[in-house]
C-alpha cells in the first residue's frame, strides 16, 4: 500500500502533466483517477483541493479529499491572486469577521484543535503571513 498526496484544481483534473506522470509510476488507471476526482469537485470552482490517494498491492485505489488550504480560503474570500511578496510592509487585504468564521467552518475537520480561538490563531497566522489584516 501507497500513499499520494496531490494538490489538484477541483474538477480540472486530466492525465496531463503533472497528474500523469506523477500517478503513472504506481500503475493505476488515471482516468478512473481523475474521473471520480472530477466528479466529486465538479462543485467547488477550481479551488485547489487537496487529496490523499491510497493506493493498493492490486493497483486498486481510494480517494480521500481535504479541505481547500487556509492561504487558498482567504485568497478567494479577498478576491485576490496572491498574498503579498513584502507581507510586513505592503497589505493585500483585510479579513473580516465573517470572513475568518466562514474558514473555520469549512476547515473545522482538518484543523489540529476543536478550540475556536486556537483555530482563529491558525487563521490569523496565515493571513499575517499573505500580507492580509484582519479587522477586530
């Protein structure tokens, strides 16, 4: 057993590079790969989508899909292309409360705590580090 863990665009995923050749060296069918990848995030818009690919001695498989990245939520809630190159000097954005309540709810499954201030503290972590403020 093998485990692959991918960053994969939701519902753009092809047997082109770098999907092909990053699966192809352990034998599964990539298009029953990015197939059911395909079908399970048709929904989510190109948000990047983690996913963890189990892969078995019979060169059957499962897949497993993560929430979005933190860095990849506030981007799109901010409606910008990137975080800030000088995030100390140059701000790109501001979070809002709703903002920051909005990621915590989709990422509450993947967060390493159950407690919503050390999830707030996650959150704000990263915003510092795109060069976003977060409004109190």
């Amino acid at each position: 057993m093998q485990v692959v863990k991918l960053i994969i665009p939701a519902g753009q995923a092809s047997p082109a590079p770098p999907i092909g050749p990053a699966l192809s060296q352990y034998g599964i069918n990539i298009g029953d790969f990015t197939n059911q990848f395909n079908e399970k995030t048709q929904e989510d818009g190109g948000i990047l989508t983690p996913v963890v690919l189990t892969i078995y001695k019979d060169r059957s498989f499962s897949v497993e899909l993560k929430t979005p990245p933190t860095s990849e939520l506030i981007r799109r809630r901010l409606g910008i292309k990137k975080g800030s190159s000088v995030p100390n000097l140059k701000k790109v954005g501001k979070l809002t409360q709703q903002h920051i309540d909005e990621i915590i709810e989709i990422k509450k499954d993947d967060f390493n705590t159950t407690d919503r201030d050390k999830a707030l503290k996650i959150i704000e972590g990263q915003a510092k580090q795109m060069g976003v403020e977060i409004e109190k």
